[in-house]
C-alpha cells in the first residue's frame, strides 16, 4: 500500500512531491510511510496505519494543536493530480503553487531549464511576479527581466511568426470572445514549433470554466506547459503548473516548493470541485449563460453590452460614468456588480431571472434620470 502511494506520486507529481521537505526521502525512506492518510492536530496517521506524534509541526506552521499542515505530503496530492492529468491527457506531470502568479512563474522556470534559452514573450496577465510585472510599467521595484509584453495576442502570434526563438510564448488562450480562436491557436502553436519554444496557455481564469474542462482540450491544440488556479482550487488558493512528459524529464534542478503547496484546506476543496463539476454540468452552465447574455444584451443595447463567453463576462458601457451608473443602481437593487462578471456553475434560472430583473429596473431607473452618486472604478496604477 504504502509503496503504491509512492510510485503513483512519482508518476504524476513533478519530483514526486510538492513541498520538498515533505517527501519520503526527505525522511528515512524504507522506514517512514511516504504518505499522510490524515490528521489530527498533533496526530498523524501514515498511509500504512502508523499512528505518530508529530514533532515536525508543519515545517513550523503548526503552532497550536489544532493546526493541521501536515509534515508530510497527504494522499489527496496523487488524488487530485491523477485526476486532474486523467481531464487533461495531453499533461503528464504537475506542480502545485499555492497561487496563479507562482504557477506562471513556475512555467516560465520550466521552459527555460527545459530549452536552455531565457527570452519569454507574452500577452495577457499572469500574476504579480517579478517576471512579468516588470515589463508593464510603473513596475515599481521590480529589475528587469527578459520577458516581454505584447499588447494584443495577435501581435505576439506574428512575433512568434517571425521566427524568433524564446523560451516560452506565454497567452491566456481564451481571453473574453472566441471567433477565430482556433485558428489563432493553431498559428502560434506552428510557430513555436518552428522555433523550438515552448507553448505555454494560462489557463487561470479558464480552467473548468470552458467545454471540455481546457481550451487545450477543447480546441485540440494542446500546449506544451499549462497554468491553472482559481476555480479549480473550489475557492481556495491552490494553481497547478502540468508538463509534459519529455519536459518533466529533461528538467531536473528547477526548484519550486512551498510549505503550503500541498494543504490539506486546499486540497480537499480542489478534489470536491474536480469530482463534482462534470463536462455536462459546464456545457450545461455554458448553454445558459449564452440565453442569459443575449437577453441581457436586448434590454437597452445603447446603455451597456455584454461581451465575453458564457461562463465570463465583462461589461460594455459607453463611458465609464454609464457603467458606474448601471453598477450603482444595481447594487442598489441588491446585485453586487464589478469588472469581472464569472456566473456560478450551479447558477440555475432563478439566479439569472433575478438578475435581469435588476438590470431591466436599473435601466428603467437610468433612463428616468437616476443620477451618479460616487466615483467610477479606476484602475490601480496609471500604465504607460
Ligand atoms: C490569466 C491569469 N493568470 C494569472 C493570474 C494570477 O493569479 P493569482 O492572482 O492567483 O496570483 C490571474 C489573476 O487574475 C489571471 O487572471
């Protein structure tokens, strides 16, 4: 049994773990179990039924009893990675990060160790991290790095066209409307391979959010290295960095590990949206947020649109004070509104019907001459 644990580890998780001083070997192997089954406070029980007194606390995270990260890597790591790599076949190994930003950094680790080159060129966001934070002014703090911005996915496709080699082309595959995605896909992915760069789609925001669980899947242009978090963490911080096989295996000595990567909070809330949100449940999400957008977009298309696919919208408003107006009445209404507009999977009609009857008495309160009371959303940093 506990050999099992450790040869499926070995299979699916990057270096076999995801906190390196949580892994067998970190210990005695042949001795210790490789895996924790549970905990409880103080008290572990081993995959093999040994009970123990933990005297690691966590790798010092646990301070008081009823702490529970445990000292070493839980079943639920090879659970979630197995299931994950089983939606996601074009993927053979994974890392877990505790966010998006250190997944995407970990990506750009991965394909620079793998192609031996530095040069990473992206579109889109990907986190916080230095990498890419330094090449969208004002940058404050950051130093510089070879990694650059392109403002537009298609300038970076004709980039990559151009021949120039990287490290790693970097895009959220799917960024709010699809026409021509798969072609889009299909020209980047030819050119990295005419260049020896990796792909690499951050598929943060889309991850189980899209048919088919990934746009990789989806659209069937599958990337070398994926990135994906929020949602699939079931609301908890957790990402996943997942490799291909050749990758995992030409790159030894990339060092990523957290003392949280693999906590059991995280981990569980992971398993139970993985295990719970089916392909029909997404398609069926998707298929209503499609009639919901374009009933919303019928009510007053002069005062706001909804652009995005069914499962991620933004607004479009003709000016910002528009849209400030149609939120403020909104949240008069009852309807907390934003930038970001991500429905819930197991949203059914009710919640939709609420929410375009609150968009169609907002709109009638506009049009009759409500006013605005505060001060349009503006961004965090004025970008250059
Ligand atoms: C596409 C994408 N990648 C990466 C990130 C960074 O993730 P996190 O905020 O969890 O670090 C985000 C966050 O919004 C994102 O939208």
């Amino acid at each position: 049994m506990q050999n099992n644990w450790l040869e499926r580890s070995r299979k699916v998780l990057l270096d076999g773990c995801s906190t390196f001083s949580k892994r067998v070997d970190a210990y005695v192997e042949n001795v210790y179990a490789s895996h924790v089954l549970s905990g409880d406070g103080s008290y572990l029980t081993m995959c093999d039924g040994t009970r123990l007194l933990d005297t690691v606390g966590g790798l010092g995270s646990n301070l008081l009893k009823r702490h529970n990260n445990y000292s070493m890597e839980p079943i639920e790591t090879i659970l979630l990675a197995e299931s994950l790599l089983k939606r996601i076949p074009y993927h053979h190994k994974l890392k877990y990060t505790m966010n998006g930003s250190d997944a995407c950094s970990a990506a750009v680790r991965y394909a620079r160790a793998y192609t031996g080159r530095e040069q990473v060129y992206y579109s889109g966001y990907h986190g916080a991290d230095n990498v890419f934070i330094s090449s969208t002014p004002p940058a404050a703090g950051c130093v510089q790095e070879k990694c650059h911005k392109f403002e537009t996915m298609d300038k970076l496709i004709e980039y990559a066209e151009s021949g120039a080699k990287a490290a790693a082309y970097i895009v959220e595959p799917l960024e709010l409307e699809t026409p021509g995605l798969r072609e889009r896909l299909v020209a980047l992915r030819k050119a990295c391979d005419k260049s020896k760069s990796l792909l690499v789609y951050d598929e943060v925001i889309t991850g189980w959010r899209v048919p088919k669980f990934t746009v990789g899947n989806w659209m069937g242009i599958h990337p070398d290295i994926t990135v994906m978090g929020k949602a699939i963490g079931g609301g908890y911080p957790l990402a996943v960095v997942l490799v291909t096989d050749e990758i995992a295996s030409h790159t030894p000595g990339v060092f990523i590990s957290h003392t949280f990567a693999a906590n059991q909070c995280s981990l569980t809330h992971a398993l139970h949206t993985v295990f719970t949100v089916t392909e029909d449940m997404i398609d069926e999400a998707w298929g209503a947020g499609e009639i919901f957008k374009n009933q919303a977009n019928s009510i007053d298309p002069g005062l706001f649109q909804l652009k995005g696919y069914p499962t991620r919208f933004v607004w479009e408003c003709p000016t910002d004070t528009a849209k400030a107006l149609l939120w403020q009445e909104m949240y008069k209404r009852g309807i907390l509104v934003g930038a970001a507009f991500f429905p819930c999977l197991e949203w059914s009609y009710i919640e939709y019907n609420i929410i375009l009857a609150k968009l169609e008495n907002s709109v009638a309160a506009i049009r009759k001459g409500a006013v605005l009371e505060g001060i349009p959303a503006r961004p965090a940093f004025k970008r250059t």
